[in-house]
C-alpha cells in the first residue's frame, strides 16, 4: 500500500511539473514574439509596420558640349552638376490602399513632389489610382530620370512633352482583360496642366487619358510588348471658344526583349521604338528607335536615333540625335555611364559628351518594365 501511495504521489507531482514548465515555455515563447520589431511587407521590400520603405537616389553628371557654353539658359553645355536627387517612400497604407511618394531635387535648390500616388487593388482585374504621377502615355514618359535607357531625354519626347514629361494630377483605373496574354487598359482624367500640349484657361479643362497595352511571351526568351496612347485636352494656344484650342496627343510604342535560358544576368538584347505626335494649330510629330546589348555581367552597350519635326507652318523645325552609350553597371544599386551625342538641328550642330555616376541607397522599388 504504501509503495502504490508513493508512485501514485510521485505521477501527480511529475504531471503538476510538466504542466508548469509548459507554461512557462509558452510565456517565453510569447516575450520573445513581442519583442520582435512589427515587421510587415511593402511594395518594395521589408520595412517597420507604419514606416513606409526609404530609398535616395543620386546622379551626378559631367557634360562636354562644343557648342552653345555661353547660354545659360541652355540644359546641355559643358560643366558639372548634381543632375537630381530623388527621395521615395512606399509602403500599404493598410489592406485597401498603397501609397508611393517621390520628393525630386533638380540640382541642388530646385524641389519639387515628383510623384505622390494612392492605390487600391479593387478586385483581382481592376485598380484605382489618385495623385500625382507619370502618366502612362507611351514606354519612355514612366520612368524616372535615373532609370532612363540613356542618360537624356530622346528628343521627340522632350520637344513635345517637355523636361519633365506628361506628370500630371489626376485620378484613373486599369483593368486586366480577361485574355490569354497580358492585356491591360488604363483610363485617366487629368488635371491637363502640362504647358507644352494643354494648360487650358479655365479649371475644369481636364485632359483625359486612355492607354492599351499588350505583352506576350514568344518563347521562353523572348517577349513583345506593343501598347498604344492617346490623351485630349484643352491648350492655351487660341481663344477659349476657338474649336482650335484642342490639343491631341497620340503615342504607339512597340519593345522586344531577348535574355537567353540560363545566361539571364550575362545576356540581354532590348529593342524599342515609340512614335509620338501632337496634333492641334501647330502639328509636331518624331520618333526614336533604340537598341541594348548586355554583353557581360555589368558592362552594357546601346544605341538610340531620335528625330522630331514641325512638318509645316512659320515654325518649321526639324532635328534629329544619334546617341551612343557605354555602361559599367557593377550591381542593381549604381552605374556609370558614358553618352555621346550628335545632334542635329537648324542652328549649329552639336557634339555632346555625357558622364553620369548613378546610385541608389535604401529599398527602391523594381522600375517599369
């Protein structure tokens, strides 16, 4: 009898210890839970939860032109410059909404909200968008000045959209086709203030948007993109009941990429072209064609012709750019980059030579496609 009381004892105090050392386990557990940092994911990687994901950008720029290095006010003469730097915070708001805000610094005085976007993902097809950001007119017009192909712009796109493009506010939707290849329509009212094209005089003269763009696989080393753009809005060039004072922008833009199976980080051929025209009192159209080639791990080699016209009228015009690149590209984070142009135009030739250090601290968000 006494040994059964014994044992009987003994299995009571060895369960009463277990389940306390249980608990205790699951009290560490829980400590060492909540002194994790409040991690949650963004669009551009891991950042603390109310603390959106930060990256800078930086580019510098060297420029030899042999013309034109007494005008001030021209972009291109020969010196050196902090050519911009950019600040970008991304983060989800929460479940419904993702915000993107770029802060750019042209030089080192000139500041300006070069994007301050709000998205929502409204269903598995469509999503919205409101702010102020790059519109989708065309391939180049998207982009971000550090993540130009080349260093400048092409000239088609800085004579008719201007320096700093068709950057707009507005608000806008895109919705997936139901297709078998990526299809993707955008719609957008803009608030039409982009002075070269629109800049209407009264405020409710809005521009509006449409883009359809289309992406298929080839093969598993290829793909094509093919999209097409046009905006309409109301310009200042005549007076407000003048049916002239419409402008129409359209836009066609066609890309082929090539990255070989299993030699993606040491090959890559690019081909684009884009058309753009301005149709309105005065007709201003051009075009460029370029072409990438990644020979090596980091070293690129690229190509670009650019021409624009007036085609009639006092303002007559006609120029064009052939451009030649080489760049170092050691990692995703930086690269230099060494352009030559000759540009062609009714004034003076020029020959331009462009060196450019590109770097980025902090998580940056993947670029367009």
């Amino acid at each position: 009898l006494l040994l059964i009381f014994f044992c009987g004892s003994s299995n009571v105090w060895s369960s009463s210890k277990y389940e306390k050392l249980e608990e205790r386990i699951r009290v560490l557990e829980k400590r060492k839970t909540d002194s994790k940092p409040n991690i949650s994911s963004t669009a551009t990687g891991l950042s603390n939860r109310f603390n959106p994901a930060l990256s800078v950008n930086g580019l510098f720029l060297g420029t030899y032109n042999d013309e034109g290095n007494y005008d001030s006010s021209k972009e291109v003469r020969t010196g050196v410059k902090i050519q911009e730097l950019e600040i970008r915070m991304a983060a989800y708001v929460d479940t419904f909404l993702r915000a993107d805000i770029t802060l750019a610094f042209e030089g080192t005085s000139n500041f300006e909200v070069e994007e301050a976007i709000a998205e929502a993902l409204l269903s598995k097809n469509l999503s919205f968008r409101a702010g102020k950001f790059l519109t989708p007119f065309g391939k180049h017009n998207q982009l971000h000045t550090h993540a130009y192909p080349f260093i400048d712009l092409p000239v088609v796109s800085e004579e008719i959209l201007g320096e700093e493009g068709l950057n707009e506010i507005g608000v806008g939707a895109s919705y997936f086709l139901p297709t078998n290849w990526f299809s993707e329509i955008t719609f957008q009212v803009l608030e039409g203030a982009n002075t070269n094209q629109f800049n209407g005089p009264a405020g409710s003269d809005f521009a509006y948007l449409i883009r359809q763009n289309n992406l298929w696989d080839l093969n598993e080393e290829t793909t094509m993109e093919l999209g097409a753009s046009y905006v309409t809005g109301k310009n200042s060039l005549s007076p407000p009941s003048s049916f002239d004072n419409k402008t129409q922008l359209l836009g066609a833009d066609l890309t082929f990429k090539w990255k070989p199976t299993g030699r993606e980080a040491y090959k890559t051929w690019i081909w684009q072209t884009e058309f753009i025209g301005s149709f309105r009192e005065q007709t201003q159209e051009g075009w460029y064609t370029s072409l990438q080639h990644q020979f090596a791990k980091t070293w690129w080699v690229q190509g670009r012709y650019s021409g624009y016209t007036i085609p009639n009228g006092i303002n007559k015009e006609d120029k064009n750019q052939w451009s030649a690149l080489l760049a170092w590209v050691p990692s995703e984070f930086s690269a230099v980059r060494l352009q030559y142009n000759h540009l062609n135009q009714a004034t003076a030739d020029e020959n331009q030579v462009l060196l450019q250090l590109n770097f980025t601290l902090g998580s940056h968000p993947a670029h367009k496609y």
